[in-house]
C-alpha cells in the first residue's frame, strides 16, 4: 500500500523557469530598453538561431503553431476543395488549419506503436486533389519521413511536417542520421505555446524551410501580402510573433537540449519501471524523441485515471476524440469504425507526468501508483 500521497503535477513551469527566469527577464528588457516590440533585432536572432538549431536555411517567426500550419499551407498556395492527407490523432489545428483554408482534410489512421500517421495507408487516400501530406510529429516523435517523403515525391505532393510537439527530434532520413523535424519536408511548423518543450511567454511559433521560394513566401504572407510596403499582390494576415515572445525563446533555446536529455532519462526511467502490462512509448529506431509527452495505453485507462486522480498525479488525454469524429467535421461523411486504431488510442491513453525537474521520489512514486493498479486488476 502507498500510505502518503504527493502532489506530481502534469507540468511545473515554476520549476523550469526556477534556474533560467533572470536570463529570460534580461532578454524580455532588452525589448523594453531597444522599444521595438515588432519584428527587430530579436526576431531575427531567433530566426537565427532556430534555423541553426533545425538544420534548415531559413526560419520565420509567426504568431502561433496554428498560424505556422496556415501560412504554411498559404505559401503552398492551397485553394478550397483541395486535399491535404493527415492524421486524426492529433491536437485539433493540425486539421483545423486545412479546414480554414476551405481545404479538406483526409484522415489516415495511425501506427499502433508509435500513434503517428500510418504511411502504408496513405496511397489509397490519394486522388488528383491532394496537394499535401502533413504529418504530425506526435508526442515528440518523427513520423516516418522516408516513407512519407517517398509517396510525396512519386505523387508529386508537397509535405508540411506539424512539429509543434517535436522540436529537436530527430530521425535517420535518407541514411543520414540525427536530420531534425522540420528540416526534411517542404516546411515544418513549430509552437512555442507554454507547454511545448520550447515555449514562449504567451503564443508564438515558427516556420522552417530549406526553400529560398517558401521563404520569401511566408514573409510577405507574414505582413498581409504587402511587397513592398502598402501594396499588395496577395492576400496574407498579421501572423508577426511578438518580439518579447522571440526574446524569451532565444534566452531559453541553449538550455533545451539539457531540458530533452532530463525527459529522456524521465521516460526510460518509467519504461524500465512501468509494470509490463502497460503499454509504453515505442521509439523507431533512428529516433531520437524528446517526449513533449510520456504516453500509456492500457484497456482500463478510465479506471487508471481514477486512481492518478485519487493519488494527485497529473495526468491528461491527448486526445479523447479522433479529428475524423468531431463534430465540425461531420460533414466529411466519416464514422466510428472508419480509423480503428485512432479510435482505440483515444479510448486507452492516458499521458503522464514527464518534465525534466521531476524528481526520482515523484517518479518513484507514480510507477508504484500505476504498477498497483495494474497489478490489483
Ligand atoms: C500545440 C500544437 C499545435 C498548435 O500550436 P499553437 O501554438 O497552440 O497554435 C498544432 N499542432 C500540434 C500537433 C500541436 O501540439
């Protein structure tokens, strides 16, 4: 029996920020001191520094992960009634974002071990609609970039990587090892929202591309379509990141990859302690996974929650409904049934605590939480 109960939560951004803050507060006054609040010398370095962190030629700031995904799929000049193949096991704006184009998201289902897109099953799903393939790098993973390349290429399909949950993992793509998210498709979009590995204070994102065309793309797009100033070819929006969001991001980037070896240390902790009845993350090989999240499955997962909850373990559901069963989508015409392993996965997982400040009587303490559990039923 566990006889004291502690408090564990989900995420401590009281902890993260504890060493860092009066780093991040003198970059947050730099803005103050230079009054430039939009774009300036920050944003740029940011851009900088995130393009050298990625591998990739260039690197655009922009207000959020979701408006990543937009002006991604506006560079690519996506028209309504276009097709853009992805997968239903994700947050929300990865198909929202498809949808605010008046563009249609067609759902593939997902691997079983890794929760990420299926890439046998994405042929069938192409017709002379489909412009794009977006994969989504789940819970701090690389889907499988050398088959999703692969069809791309063969079906001349552009490919826009959702990132927003992957920055700094990486992958063996093209035999080469250690290649970044957001560095092997045509663009990659990134989120700095709190919760991310890299967030900001507020919302903010970034594009990465390797293409000079998309690059200049999403600049224009950036600022409403203007080039230059006031006049105006296209149709963009105001998708600026905040300089004070760019300042905060750049001061916490040279601590990230110390912050993804404590996740890594956290997870292989948990799987070398986890009872062998709960499925634990799969990682491919070639991968390297920075676990935006700690991921379980197991049938009894409502019942599991009760008792993370009874216990105060933070834990939540990314995500307890498939995108193809929203109710917004509706009229795509999908039915339970359609996508069997989404459909299983958000009935049976359930995320645990994985930051890095965790400490080992916390995790000590939630395996023999969740090893009871399993064990008593
Ligand atoms: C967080 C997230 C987004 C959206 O990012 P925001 O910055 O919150 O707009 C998009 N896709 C995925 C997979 C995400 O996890």
């Amino acid at each position: 029996m566990i006889n004291t109960k502690i408090n564990v939560p989900l995420l401590d951004l009281q902890r993260q920020y504890q060493d860092i803050e009066s780093t991040v507060m003198s970059s947050i006054q730099d803005v103050f001191n230079s009054k430039i609040f939009i774009n300036g010398p920050k944003v740029t370095q940011l851009e900088t520094d995130i393009a050298a962190y990625c591998g990739t030629k260039h690197a655009i700031g922009v207000s959020s992960g979701t408006d990543a995904l937009i002006i991604s799929l506006m560079a690519l000049d996506i028209q309504p009634g276009d097709e853009i193949i992805t997968t239903p096991f994700t947050f929300f704006a990865t198909a929202g974002s498809i949808s605010r184009l008046g563009a249609v998201p067609v759902f593939v289902d997902i691997d079983p071990l890794t929760y990420n897109i299926d890439p046998n099953l994405i042929e069938a799903k192409i017709t002379s609609k489909t412009k794009v393939i977006m994969p989504v790098h789940l819970f701090g993973q690389l889907a499988d970039m050398n088959q999703i390349m692969a069809i791309a290429k063969k079906h001349n399909l552009h490919v826009i990587e959702d990132a927003a949950q992957a920055i700094g993992a990486k992958t063996t793509y093209n035999g080469k090892p250690l290649q970044a998210a957001g560095s092997i498709g045509d663009l990659g979009c990134f989120s700095f929202f709190p919760s991310k590995n890299l967030g900001c204070c507020g919302d903010g994102g970034v594009v990465t591309t390797n293409s000079d065309d998309l690059y200049e793309k999403c600049q224009v797009l950036r600022a409403h379509g203007s080039k230059p100033k006031y006049y105006h070819h296209i149709i963009g929006g105001n998708f600026r990141l905040d300089a004070i969001q760019a300042a905060v991001v750049s001061a916490k980037l040279p601590f990230l990859n110390d912050q993804h070896e404590g996740r890594i240390k956290n997870a292989t902790y948990y799987n070398q302690h986890l009872h062998q009845d709960i499925k634990t993350p799969v990682v491919s090989d070639g991968s390297y996974m920075i676990y935006n999240q700690y991921t379980i499955q197991h049938e009894k997962r409502d019942q599991l929650m009760d008792v993370l909850q009874e216990y105060t373990i933070g834990h939540a559901i990314y995500y307890p409904v498939p995108l193809h069963l929203q109710g917004c989508f509706s009229h795509l015409g999908y039915q339970e049934g359609n996508l069997p392993v989404s459909e299983k996965a958000a009935k049976e997982v359930v995320s645990i605590p994985v930051f890095p400040e965790l400490t080992q009587s916390e995790l000590d303490y939630t395996v023999a939480v969740i090893n009871q559990f399993i064990e008593s039923n």
